[in-house]
C-alpha cells in the first residue's frame, strides 16, 4: 500500500480519531485527559484495545515461545558449523628468526593476547589487531605491534591497567607464541562498577 | 520490556572481537541472542523450519558482515534488523500482500497449531496467533516488534527501514484488523 495513502485514522463521533486515542494509550497520556474517562466512545475504543493487549499477555504467559516454536540450541550449533567452515584467520605474522619460515595467523595471536589479559582480574579485552610495525611491509617477517582495547572494573586505574595489560601481553608474545612484539598499545575503552562476567567461554580470571 | 537485559556494553566488546575472526566470541552472541530472535520470526513467520532457517541465515550474514560493523547500534538492534528483513522477504515472496479489509485467508498449513503442541494455550491465544497471518508484512512486523518485543515507534522505524509516520499506520492498521478479529473472544 502507498506511504502517501492518507490514514483511514476513523473519527469517532466525538470527533477524536481512533489512530489518535489509541496512541495516547502508548503514550500513557489517557489518563491526562478528562475527555477519556467520560466519552462512551473512547472508552469502548480504548477497552477494545485493552482487550488485545490482554491476548497479547495471555500469548506470553501461556507460551514464553509462540506455538512450534524452534529450539535455539539446535541453530546456535547450525550456525557455528558454517561460522567454522568461513574462519576469518586474518594476516599471517611472522614467528622465530628471519631465516624461519614460521607464521601465525592474526586470529590466533590475538585470542592469546586476550587471554593473557584476561588473566588480570576484573578486565576483559576487546579488539586486538597485529600489524607488521614496517609500514608497507606486507607479510615481510620483522617485529609487529600489538593494539588491545580492554575494558576494566573501576578498581583499576587507567596507568596501572595499561602497565599491567602490556606486562601480561608482552609476556605473552615472548613465552606462548615467540612473537617479536616491539609495541604494545593498549586502549582502555571503559571502566565499569563491576564486570559482567556471565557466559563467557574463555575466561580465566577468578 | 519483554526481553531480557541487554547486557549491551559487553556485546559491543564481544562484537568487535567477532569481527576480528574470534568465532568464540560469535558463538556467545549467537547463544545470548538466538532465543529472542527466535521468537521474533516464529511471530513474523509463524514457527517451525522458516523462523530457524530465518534466524540461521541472519547468523551466517552477521558473521560475515561483521567486520564492517561499526557499532552505531546495539548488536541486539542490528540482529533485529537483519532477522526482520529476511522474514519481511520470506513473507512477501509467501504470497501477494492482502488488502487489510479482505477476509483473512485462512492460515497456511505451517501457521496452523497443533492441539497437542499448545494444550496449555487457550483458545483465545490460539485464534490470535492465526489472526497475525491475516496483516500485511509490515503490520505484522510493525505490530509484533511493538506488543511483543516492546520496541519504540523510532526503533520500528529503524527495523523495518521505514518511515516513523510508516509505523504508525502500519500498528494502526493492524490493531484495527486484529481488534477486529479477535471481537469474538472478548
């Protein structure tokens, strides 16, 4: 049907549009109005509407899932079986001597930086991206640097956090993956009252 | 309103990390999300394989989207988005839209329900979901991210990809031809 089609908004005999009576229901401003408690025809438009919105509660009381209502757990596995099959590993770092051909991928690097600051208490770290510190140099081997975005409990401070994070991180890089990680950025996003720390799956603090 | 909490500044973080090719990050996403989703397009779509195969598929582009993703809304506003417009598509190729005032058809086999899946709803829930099948795409849609999802005029508007004066024909409309239906259950 056309946008521009004017609204068939129904005037009710007392000259309110029903569109108009109804939207006052949304906007909880019925009660503001003398006219709605004493006109029969509002009343009768707005009980209507009461009665659907009744229906609606019933619907989600009786059923918190509409009727055949799927199984999450089943698409959540579905989906994750394309997601594994399209893997996004990023760019390829290089990893021991210049004379080596060793490599690990960004994807992988990153969720070890993660982690390693996650081992702190109270952060969790987000984007973490890995780039040759050459600049134009491609997939040439050479050092790299690290930017890691953390958010953390407010029982950091940002310069303590920053300390902390990069000590962890370049440990991290020298220990786990052997990486000559030769800057480390890290970017406090947020510091929060307290971590939401519910299911995550890779967490490894506290 | 009748979702769960949002835990919004954590999926921002989660996001970002799925958009850099961290699947386990996705699969918590994924698990946080997928059951409200699901039950946006078993109300768009009227349940069964549509509304998973709906909602896998809007996974499936979100992952591959998501490194473009730029957090100007909320993961759970973009999903909302990307999982409307693909049962929006799936309805409209359904069948062609039916005027508001014709006789509601009567609901295709996958709308019906089944007594013994729905035994502890009444009757009355029952009639009301096989009403949905009589609106328009967008009333539809309209409607149910507004009374069963709890969604702003604006954020319809934004869903949908329509215009606010839109959305208020379109929930308009709807209340009227449901109102309508459902007289008898009054």
């Amino acid at each position: 049907m056309a946008l521009n089609e004017p609204l068939d908004s129904e005037e009710l005999p007392c000259g309110r549009s029903l569109q108009d009576v109804w939207e006052s229901w949304d906007e909880g401003t019925t009660g503001k109005d003398p006219h709605y408690a004493s006109c029969p025809h509002c009343s009768a438009a707005l009980a209507e509407l009461r009665a659907l919105g009744d229906f609606v509660e019933q619907s989600r009381a009786a059923a918190p899932e509409p009727p055949g209502a799927p199984d999450a757990r089943a698409v959540t596995t579905r989906v994750m079986d394309i997601v594994r099959l399209e893997l996004r590993p990023g760019r390829r770092l290089p990893l021991g001597e210049p004379d080596e051909d060793a490599w690990i991928v960004e994807a992988a690097a990153a969720k070890t930086f993660r982690a390693a600051a996650e081992s702190l208490p109270g952060v969790r770290a987000g984007s973490c991206r890995i780039e040759p510190l050459g600049a134009g140099s491609g997939t040439s081997r050479g050092p790299v640097r690290v930017r890691l975005a953390v958010t953390a409990e407010l029982t950091w401070t940002v310069p303590r956090l920053a300390d902390a994070v990069r000590e962890r991180v370049a440990r991290a890089a020298r220990e786990a993956i052997g990486l000559d990680v030769q800057a480390i950025d890290i970017e406090v996003v947020d510091l929060v009252d307290t971590m939401d720390t519910t299911d995550t799956t890779d967490r490894r603090t506290r | 309103m009748a979702d769960e909490a949002e835990p919004a500044a954590d999926d921002a973080l989660l996001a970002a990390r799925a958009g850099e090719g961290d699947e386990d990050a996705f699969e918590t996403l994924v698990r946080r999300h997928g059951p409200v989703l699901l039950r946006l397009a078993s109300h768009l779509l009227g349940g069964g394989t549509d509304a998973e195969d709906a909602v896998q598929e809007a996974f499936v582009q979100a992952w591959r989207r998501l490194p473009e993703f730029r957090g100007d809304a909320t993961f759970r506003t973009w999903m909302y988005r990307i999982v409307t417009n693909r049962c929006l598509n799936q309805l409209r190729a359904r069948r062609p839209t039916a005027p508001l005032d014709a006789v509601a058809e009567p609901a295709a086999p996958e709308h019906q329900v089944s007594p013994a899946r729905t035994a502890e709803n009444t009757a009355a829930v029952v009639a009301l979901h096989a009403a949905l099948a009589g609106l328009s795409p967008e009333q539809r849609a309209c409607w149910v991210l507004r009374e069963f999802h709890g969604l702003s005029y604006e954020d319809i508007a934004h869903t949908v990809g329509i215009s606010h004066q839109a959305v208020r024909g379109r929930i308009f409309r709807a209340r009227r031809y449901l109102t309508e239906a459902m007289e008898a259950w009054r």
